[in-house]
C-alpha cells in the first residue's frame, strides 16, 4: 500500500511515543511512502516555534527526505486541495472544531491522487476514507 505521510505522523514518529510507533509499523510496511513538501515546511515551522536546535530540524528533514519520496505541488494537486479544502472546512464545521489548514487539504489531494492512503491523527482527517489512524 502507497502512503502519504502528515506532518502529525512524522512528529510522533520523532517523539517515539506508541503513536509513532503505529506510524513507523505502517512506513515499514508501505510499498510506497511520499510526503508532500508543504510537511517539510510545517515541520520545520513547529520545531523553530518550540526553539528546536536549527541543526536538530535540519537531521530530522533530512530523515524524511531519505525515508520517502517528495511529492511538489502541481496544477492538479493545487485544484485537487482546493477541493479538499472546502470539504475538510465543511466536515470541520458539522463537528465543530477549529478549521483545516491548506496543508491539511495538500496532504488529503496527494493521497487521493496517489490513491494512497494518509498516515496521521490530525482530526480533520480522521474520518477520509482515505486516512490510516494512528491517533
């Protein structure tokens, strides 16, 4: 099975907790693992938020650089998240919790055009069809 990695799995994973344990099972069991880019960029937000060593962010997107393939925003993926957006935004708002991010949406486009599933326990997408939980 293809998977597309969400930055929540890729920070459990990093924690080491039972969580990123679950998602590191479902990597080594994936016959494909892709991480959009917009991931990297989040990642890194998160951990230069927390006042994470510059060095130590860089090791860790190096890690995910070399354990999955890259997937870049394209014309199709750009029109496919904007779809996901509104529909994320939609469920988001029937279950009364904060709105979805964009990156949400590119991670829930990449795996629906990829047609793989998503690796996370982000609560926007933890009723897709397309979501592996592991929150």
């Amino acid at each position: 099975m293809k998977i597309v990695v969400d930055t929540y799995a890729w920070i459990e994973i990093f924690i080491g907790g039972n969580k990123g344990k679950r998602a590191k099972e479902n990597l080594e069991n994936a016959t494909e693992v892709c991480t959009p880019d917009t991931v990297l960029a989040e990642i890194a937000r998160k951990y230069l938020r927390e006042k994470i060593n510059q060095e130590v962010i860089t090791d860790r997107l190096k890690i995910i650089t070399e354990a999955s393939d890259i997937t870049s925003i394209n014309i199709e993926t750009a029109v496919e998240a904007a779809k996901c957006y509104i529909h994320l935004s939609q469920e988001a708002k029937k279950a009364e919790i904060k709105a979805p991010s964009l990156f949400d949406a590119i991670v829930l486009a990449t795996a629906k055009l990829l047609n793989a599933k998503v690796l996370t326990g982000d609560e926007h997408l933890k009723n897709q069809p397309e979501t592996l939980w592991i929150g």
